[in-house]
C-alpha cells in the first residue's frame, strides 16, 4: 500500500472506532466525547486537502511505506 491509502485507512479506522464509542447506541459505548475525536479527524483530512500536506502521511513515509501519486 501507498503512504496515502494507509492514511485513508487509518482514519477511516479511527472515524467508525470513535463513532461506535461515542454512539449512545452503539454496544461498546463509552462517551460522547469520543465525537469530539470523530471531528478532529475530520478536520484534519480538510484540512490535508486545502493544504496538500499531512503529517500522517509524512509519518508513514518515514516508517517506510512508498510514496503514492
């Protein structure tokens, strides 16, 4: 995989984990507080697109994934 499908899938992983956890709904609720990480997950990815850097993807290129175009 590329630096940036690993960085989609690591924050797509992190949206449903913090979703299913601040979901009152959900069976592994623990607070709603964890919206408040769904958020700045979010936040991060617009702001990646506007900015066209991402610490995440510099993060996984120096743990050695290949760059992707």
């Amino acid at each position: 995989m590329t630096s940036w499908q690993l960085v989609r899938l690591v924050a797509g992983t992190l949206i449903l984990l913090s979703l299913a956890l601040g979901v009152p709904g959900s069976p592994i609720y623990v607070s709603t507080w964890w919206l408040a990480f769904t958020a700045f997950v979010g936040a991060n990815l617009l702001q990646s697109a506007l900015t066209k850097w991402c610490l995440m993807e510099t993060i996984m290129r120096k743990l050695g994934a290949r760059p992707g175009c």
